[in-house]
C-alpha cells in the first residue's frame, strides 16, 4: 500500500519518519534532486527501511552509486508490473532484486570506471563543449593539469579521443543529455 509521495530531499525524510515504511520507491531524480544521496540520507536516518530504485537511467554509474547508497534493488520504470511487483516483494523480504537487464548492463560495460571528483568536474565542462584553457579558468586549475586530467578520463573509459570518451560517458550514465545540450564533439 502506498502511504505517502515525495518530490524532494526534505519531503522523503519527513515521509520515513511519519510513515516508518517497509519499502520506498526510489527515483533517481527527484526534480533536480539526486536520489541516490536521497536514499543514502534516508537510510542513515532509518535504517530499517529498504530501498528500491525505481527509474529510467540504466547506465551503469547510476545503477553503481544507488547501490552504494544502499539500496537494495534497481528496476526501470518500463519494466512490466510483474517485474516491479516482484522486486518490491524480494526487497521488502530483505532480499536484493537486480534484474537480468540490469544485471548484465554491468557485465557487457565491464568494470566500472571509477573518477575522481575532479575529473568528474573536467568531464562535465568537456561535455558542455569547453576548450582545456576554458576549462582551466572555470576551475582555476592549469591547462596543463587539465590536459592530465583529460586524458586520464580518455583512458578510463577505454577511448581514444574525447568525443569517444563524452559518448561513453553519456552511455554509462555519467551525463544526463536532458540537463544540458552536449557541446561540439
């Protein structure tokens, strides 16, 4: 039984402790929100609950950060009802539900790339279409330590430019194409 919707970050806490549910629901945005720090907070304050990502992003870092938020299992949005019903039930019995689509997103990409948050920051600037000097100014970094940092995120991802590398950071989920329009590859 559904006892109570959020649409933010302050609402989902103030729902778990009204409502002490079994199981929550859990989009990875919340609006602007990002609902695998909403579940890691919800689950700091109750860790009773047990979470399940309900969502449309199936690149591979958003599966990877709602697991390591603590969430106990992942089914996109257009999975049938049986597949969603099922994996409520399994998370609600304690049990973690990743289904074979999900499941094998993570094998066929191979091992997860793993940036810091400084590349991190270099790859969003890269995706908005920014030059190395642009992007050192923004960061206030030099441009040669840019460059160290592009080319690690090139190597990283297993490419061999950066266009390459801002196509598979969009396909493993490290870009969302609806919050910007990708800059010149």
């Amino acid at each position: 039984m559904v006892v109570a919707e959020a649409g933010s970050h302050t609402a989902a806490l103030r729902a778990c402790g009204a409502f002490d549910p079994d199981v929550v629901l859990m989009d990875l945005r919340l609006g602007t929100e990002d609902g695998a720090a909403i579940t890691a907070a919800i689950l700091e304050r109750h860790p009773a609950v047990r979470v399940l990502v309900l969502t449309t992003f199936d690149g591979d870092e958003a599966i990877h950060r709602a697991l390591e938020a603590g969430a106990r299992g992942y089914v996109l949005k257009d999975s049938g009802l049986d597949e969603i019903e099922a994996a409520i039930r399994a998370v609600a019995a304690g049990r973690r539900h990743i289904p074979a689509v999900v499941a094998m997103r993570l094998v066929l990409n191979g091992p997860r790339v793993d940036l810091t948050p400084r590349e991190r920051g270099v790859l969003d600037h890269l995706a908005d279409g920014l030059r190395n000097a642009e992007i050192a100014a923004r960061l206030g970094i030099g441009e040669a330590t840019v460059r160290t940092h592009v080319q690690n995120i090139i190597e990283k991802f297993g490419c061999r430019d950066r266009g390459a590398a801002i196509a598979a950071a969009i396909a493993r989920g490290f870009l969302a194409t609806g919050d910007r329009s990708i800059g010149q590859l």
